[in-house]
C-alpha cells in the first residue's frame, strides 16, 4: 500500500512539473504573463505538496494521508499538464501570427517609405487626391513646384487644340468620377506667368477597402521642351527632305556589296536611271547590274581603296538608262561604320551633257588648230604661187616673145614650144597652190552642178586608170551654185584621180553622185572649213570610190601640201580641193575605213532655182594690132619689169619703169600727161599697189589701170572694193593677154 501510494503521489508530482514548466513556457512566449505566471506559482506550489505529501508517506506511513485526495490529485495534475498540453499548438500559432503580422506592417512602413522616397525623387509630377472636389491631399516636390506655377489641378488652365478643357474634362477628375484609367494625355497648361508648358501623363482611380472609388493618383510629365525639340526636328527633316527631293542629283546610302543595295534614295534617282527609288528599295533594280561592264571592277576598287583608308571616293562611269541609253555618272561619297559592315551614302550627278560639251569642245578645239595650220599652210602657198608665178612671167614672156621673133621654119621654134608648155603645167601648179590657199576663185557664176560634171567626165574618163569604172548618179531639178567652171572641174579631177590612186592596179568603181541637203550646225562640226557655215540648204557633190581605205592617222593629214601615200613629190591635189571648197564657202566631209573606201562629200551653198547660164570664154588674140603712147610699168621684180617691157615695145608702146610704188607716184607726177596707161603690180614693198592706185588716181582720174598680180582677179578685186580699174591680168601672162587687157582699158 505505501508503495502504490507513493507512486500515485510521485506521478501526481511529473505531472505538476509538466504543467508548471508549461506555463512557464507559455508565460514567456506569450504576452498574457499575469495568468501565465498564477498558473505557474499554482503548480509550484502543488509539485511542493506533493513533494511533502511523499515525505510524509515515507516517513509517517499512509495512515497520515489520505489516499482518495491523493488519487483525486494525480487526476487534477494530470488534467493540468493534459490541458496546458493541448494548449500548447493554439498558442504557439498565434503567436506566430502575431509576429507575422507584426513583420508585415513593419515591411508595409518600410515600403510606404521607399514608395514616398520614389514619388519625391522621381522627376515626374504626381498628384494623390481623394474628392476632386477638395484640395490635393498628396503631392510630389515636383508637382509642388509645377503649382507654384501653374496653381493647383482644379485651378489650372488646361487646352488642347487651342479649345481650354473644362475641369469635368481634366484626367485626374475623369478617374476620381468614372473609376476608369486615362492613359496619354496630353494638354497644354497655362502658367501664372502667361508661359504654355505641355503636360503628358497618365491617371488612374484609388480603391478603398470595399472597393468603391475613392480618388485618383496622376503622373505626368513636363514636355514642353520635348515637344519644341521634336517639332524642331519635325521641321529641320521636312527641310532635309525638300533638300534632298530637290536638288539636282542623286542622294543615296546603300550596302557596300556588288549589287550596291539601297537603303535610301531621293526621287532624283529616277531622272538619273529611268527607274523609282521603289524599284532599288524593293529590290526589283540592282544598281551594280546597271554600272558598264568595263567600268564595274575599277568602281569597284576605288571604292574598296577608299574605305580602307577611311577617305572619299571620287567617281566617273557609265550606267545603262532604262530607256537602253549610256548615261555618265560623277559620283562623290564615302563611308561609316553601321553594325559589322560599312555603309555608303554620297551624290550622284548625271554629266552625259557635260561629257559631250567637253568633247565637242576638245573636238572644236582640234578643228580649230587644223584650220589654223591649214590657213598658216594656206597663207604660205599662196605666197610661194604668188613668187613663182613672177618667175614663170619671165619665163613664158620671153619664151613666147622669142617664138614670135623667130622665121616658122625655125627649128628653135619647138624647143620654145617646150619651154611654153612645161612652164604653163607649172603655171597650173600655181593654180592648185593658190586654190589651196583660197585665193583662186577667178570667175564665179551661177551654175549648175550636174552640166559641169557632164562636161568634165571625158577628161575624168582619160585620167583615171583604164581598170576603174566611172559612174554617176545625178540628183534631179539640182539648184544652181555660185561657183568657178575652171575650178569645179579642177576639184572634180583631184578627187576622181585621188579615187583612181586609192583603187590602184585593182578593179573597181569611182561613183560621183550629186544632190542637195539641209544642213545644220551640228552636221558642220563634223567637217572641214564649217567655221563660218551658215545653216541652210547644200547642193553636195559626192565622190566615192572602193579602195583601199585611210587609217584615222592617214584621214588627218590628207589635205596637207605634199603629203602623199602613193607618189613621192605629189600632194598638192587634195589640198587644192580644200583649197576650192574654201574659196567657194562650202564644206568638205571625209568617211574611210582600211579596206573599205573612201567618200569625199563636198557641200556648196545652193542658189534659188533657176537655169544656170555656161559662159564660154575664148581667148582673143588680136593680130596685128598696135599701140601708141606711153605706158608706166611698176612692178618689184627684175624680170617681170624685163620681159613686160619687151611685150610693151612689141605692141608699139613707149615704157617708163618702176620698182615700187613711191617710185611710180615720183614717175607719174613728173610725166602724167603723157601716160596713156599704167600696168600696176598689186603685191609690192615700200607702197603696195592699193595704196599707189589710189594716188594715182588722186593726181590723174581718168588714167587707165590695169592691175597685175600673181593671185587671182577675184582676191585681188576684194581689195578694191568701191575701185574700178581698167583691168586685170594674172600672171604669168603671154603678149596676147596682155595686148587684149591694153586694148579693153584704152577702149580701142
């Protein structure tokens, strides 16, 4: 019994020190301590009853405890420590609870001070309002210093489009009322100051805890000078683009890869290619494709070069148009790092126009300089016929003087005869030279083209070689040309023996063709002498032949004195021609190829339609004619004034002579009564023949002139323009020429 007792009372006292250390437990994790810690004393005391009541057991025996209060104990220290059990899981959570909420409202401050922190910092202007009707309740420094501006959101002046909006109309009224976000408002806002400074922002309402709205929160932004910088932008683009659609050429970026793939183009391209800027940026042109397949590898190097040192490119090629025509293109750029690969931007110009004026002036240029050789060459052949013309004077003069003197049965009288003629062939080389030089246009009238070509072709068909077939093909209702017969069909000779010489020991065909052409400058830029051409209609001679062709080197020089392909000492034939077509005002066209023949187009200006009058001129030699009285020869040679006083004395004149012209004037004022005639060379030193002329006649009218000259009557009468002398005669001249010039000028 005192065992079984002793042990209730012992698990009695476990389960006092169970609830008491729970109570404990709980009197510190919990904050009712006052009724933790009752509990606690309370099973203090019980665990010390129990202790006692176990020593009493032990010592005194169970007759001094009562077992029924002691099992009725162990029930209530086990409920104790059963329930404060049971209690533990409920207090322990909430406590957990408890410190959770606490965290949470400690990391709620934390972030309603970070969101504070922000909405001061923040650059944006912030308002939070509960009534709209009432004062703001929240706002940012920034909003604070837009107010001091602008005053509060119910007192600001707001517009948009020029119309001010109503305060129903304004975000953040508009969220507070109709609960709904405004997003991208935008408006301008009117300072106290009188300033316009643009808002741009958003509002959304506030919710309480049911719900229901209960104000608005906004955030805008100040942007005006945003806006002021993109419409600065806006405008300084729209220049650019006007710019750039409208200067003359192209503008361009594209990728540095063999087609050139565009990136941007003005509408210029158009005009440069055929094709739009939408047909290189969709990709339906490749601008590479269009570049000459000549020049595409070195545009394609120089702009590698240029990129490689980081300078401009400088370009020139050509690009085929749409319309199928080469156009030039000067293309200035460079280029800029994009990404991994380098871009191209630069100009383009199209300098087809420009290309041709340079070339038509280098052309011109060339046609100048020839022309200028060929008047300085001119000029000295005119000079050099004009001296030797005075030699064979002397030649012919005595010559024939001495055949006249001489019995016909003479035997000398056939080795004059070849002195006469071999000095007219070179008397006719004369007529060549001064036909180069333009001086040998002796007797123009009106002609026509055809009749003369008609009258010279039995000569042609005798001079050319017997293998060479001549044909013609004559133009119809031919307009007649002002032109010399003599020297027509002495051009028409040069070139069919030209035409001969080029078809050599061959077989072929010379053709000589006529008609007429309307003629403009730009047909003359391609020909000789077109310097002075006016444009109009031509009556043109054509003269084609099948041989062996010119070279371009062999084209250049064919009309220089004495050059020759064929014959060494020949060469005069061709300039002659020249010569003939400059002094008619005509032009002369060239087409030869190696081993394809030659043509030879000769253009004279056409007269108005009518019949051309064929003068022929006879010479007269009057026999047995002579004359009577003194007659003054002045020229500057020797042998002309030897062999013209011979002729003189022969004919029954008296002769005075003179070198020069001041020399003549001293003669004639000393002798002018008795002068029945003077014979006056025009070419002279000291006083020319125009200028003693001249004299003469102021200190005698009426005395008859005759003027001498080894070039032509009609260059010679350009000199004397208002003067009619009393005659002309070119040397070298024979007694029958001279007697009939004497026999006009005296009028007998």
């Amino acid at each position: 019994m005192v065992v079984f007792l002793s042990g209730v009372v012992v698990l009695s006292l476990v389960a006092q020190v169970c609830a008491a250390t729970f109570a404990l437990r709980f009197f510190f994790q919990t904050r009712h301590r006052l009724a933790w810690g009752l509990l606690a004393f309370s099973s203090g005391l019980m665990c010390i009853r129990r202790v006692a009541v176990l020593f009493t057991i032990l010592d005194l025996g169970v007759e001094r405890v009562s077992a029924v209060s002691e099992y009725l104990g162990l029930f209530i220290s086990v409920a104790m420590a059963a329930g404060l059990w049971g209690m533990r899981n409920y207090f322990l959570s909430s406590a957990a609870a408890n410190r959770a909420l606490e965290d949470s409202l400690a990391r709620e401050k934390t972030h309603a001070a970070e969101l504070e922190a922000v909405m001061q910092t923040v650059p944006a202007i912030v308002w939070v309002a509960g009534d709209m009707a009432k004062a703001v309740f929240r706002a940012n420094r920034a909003a604070q210093d837009f107010m001091a501006q602008a005053g509060p959101p119910e007192e600001m002046r707001a517009h948009q489009d020029g119309s001010e909006l109503s305060a129903s109309s304004l975000p953040m009224h508009r969220a507070a009322t109709e609960g709904v976000a405004i997003t991208d408002f935008e408006a301008d806002v009117i300072t106290k100051d009188g300033q316009t400074r643009t808002l741009y922002g958003n509002a959304s309402p506030l919710h309480d805890a049911e719900g229901a709205v209960s104000g608005a929160v906004g955030a805008f932004l100040d942007v005006t000078e945003r806006r002021r910088t993109e419409k600065a932008l806006r405008e300084s683009e729209e220049r650019f683009r006007l710019l750039a659609q409208n200067i003359p050429g192209t503008i361009y970026l594209c990728q540095n890869d063999p087609n050139y793939t565009m990136v941007h183009l003005n509408d210029e391209v158009e005009r440069l290619t055929g094709y739009g800027a939408a047909d290189f940026l969709e990709k339906r042109v490749a601008y590479g494709q269009l570049i000459h397949s000549d020049d595409r590898g070195r545009v394609a190097d120089e702009i590698a070069r240029a990129v490689g040192a980081g300078l401009a490119f400088h370009l020139s090629y050509r690009i085929l148009h749409r319309s199928g025509e080469w156009r030039w293109v000067e293309e200035v750029g460079g280029s800029f790092q994009y990404g991994d690969a380098p871009l191209l931007e630069g100009f383009m110009q199209d300098v087809t126009e420009k290309r041709h004026a340079e070339e038509e002036r280098r052309e011109l240029d060339n046609r100048i300089r020839e022309t200028q050789k060929l008047e300085s060459l001119g000029v000295l052949a005119g000079g050099v016929a004009h001296d030797f013309n005075n030699l064979l004077l002397a030649i012919i003069g005595n010559a024939d003087l001495a055949r006249m003197s001489l019995p016909r049965t003479s035997p000398v009288k056939e080795h004059l005869l070849d002195i006469e003629t071999a000095a007219r062939r070179a008397a006719d080389l004369c007529k060549q030279m001064l036909a180069y030089s333009g001086r040998g246009k002796f007797m123009p009238e009106r002609i026509s083209l055809n009749e003369v070509i008609e009258g010279t072709l039995p000569m042609l068909e005798v001079s050319i070689s017997k293998r060479v077939a001549l044909r013609t093909q004559f133009a119809r209702d031919l307009p007649p040309i002002e032109a010399d017969t003599g020297q027509m069909r002495q051009l028409m000779m040069n070139l069919a023996v030209n035409a001969s010489e080029a078809i050599g020991d061959n077989y072929g065909v010379v053709t000589l063709a006529t008609g007429l052409r309307n003629c403009d400058e730009r047909y003359f830029k391609t020909s000789y002498l077109s310097d002075k051409l006016a444009a109009g209609t031509y009556v043109f001679l054509e003269v084609t032949d099948t041989g062996c062709g010119m070279d371009d080197e062999t084209r250049e020089r064919i009309f220089e004195p004495f050059f020759s392909t064929k014959f060494t000492g020949r060469g005069l034939g061709m300039p002659a021609v020249l010569g003939i077509v400059r002094g008619h005002n005509g032009a002369i066209k060239v087409y030869s190829e190696p081993g394809k023949g030659s043509t030879f187009l000769v253009l004279f200006p056409a007269l108005e339609a009518q019949s051309a009058d064929e003068l022929s001129r006879e010479e007269k030699e009057p026999v047995g004619w002579k004359g009577t009285g003194t007659v003054l020869l002045v020229d500057d040679e020797d042998s002309v004034r030897s062999v013209g006083k011979r002729m003189l004395v022969r004919a029954g004149f008296d002769v005075l002579l003179a070198r020069d012209g001041k020399e003549a004037l001293e003669l004639f004022r000393q002798r002018a009564d008795e002068i029945a005639c003077v014979l006056l060379d025009v070419t002279m030193p000291n006083m020319d023949g125009e200028e003693c002329y001249r004299s003469l006649r102021e200190i005698r009218a009426d005395v008859p002139v005759i003027l001498s000259s080894g070039y032509t009557e009609q260059f010679v009468s350009e000199r004397f323009i208002g003067e009619v002398p009393a005659g002309f005669i070119q040397k070298p001249y024979v007694l029958g020429n001279l007697v009939e010039a004497l026999r006009e000028a005296l009028g007998e």
